[in-house]
C-alpha cells in the first residue's frame, strides 16, 4: 500500500467513513466507504456507485478502531481455513494494512 493511499484511507476514516464487511472484488482487499464511494485500502481501486448497507449505517456506534478490530479478526478467521498460499498472502497484507492504520489512527 502507498502512502498516499494509507492518508486517503485514515482521512477517510477520521471523515466518518465506515470499514465494508465485503472484500474488494479486485484483489479481496479491505474496503472502506463514505457516501456511497468504497475505496480498497489494498490496491486503491474505488468502486462505482456503491450503497451503503443499512446494517453498516447502522453500525455507527461502533468506534473505528473497534471496527479494525473487528475486521482483523475476521481476516485472523478466514486465514485459518484458507489452504490457497496466495490468499493467505493476501489476507496477511490486508491483516498488516489494517496494523498500520490502526497504529496511524492512535497516533492522531
């Protein structure tokens, strides 16, 4: 992940932006959204037109950093069945994106 990417991606979230519970149809990557624009934190595709889910919308009580949470460990799940070492890559830089703008986020 570039660090542009990684700025967009906590400026975003600090906006109020909201993690996405599907991954990036591109490259399965962590997404983000905020009115209506998804943005993989992975390989920085945004996708067209994207409504927001009503359970996401919903979930606004939730702090972001719960939501990092949240997210890393259903990625920690998904890595333990996942026997394909390419996913595993994946997931696993997904895991150290999330680390990263977790750490960029406490700082703040």
């Amino acid at each position: 992940m570039s660090k542009d990417l990684t700025k967009k991606a906590v400026e975003m979230l600090l906006k109020g932006a909201t993690l996405v519970s599907d991954p990036c149809p591109y490259c399965k990557g962590v997404r983000i959204i905020k009115n209506g624009n998804a943005l993989c934190v992975n390989c920085g595709r945004e996708a067209k037109e994207e409504k927001l889910p009503e359970k996401i919308e919903k979930s606004s009580d939730k702090t972001v950093l719960e939501n990092l949470d949240q997210k890393l460990e259903d990625l920690t799940k998904e890595l333990e069945h996942e026997k394909d070492h390419e996913k595993q890559q994946k997931i696993l830089k997904s895991m150290d994106d999330i680390i990263m703008i977790k750490e960029k986020l406490k700082k703040l």
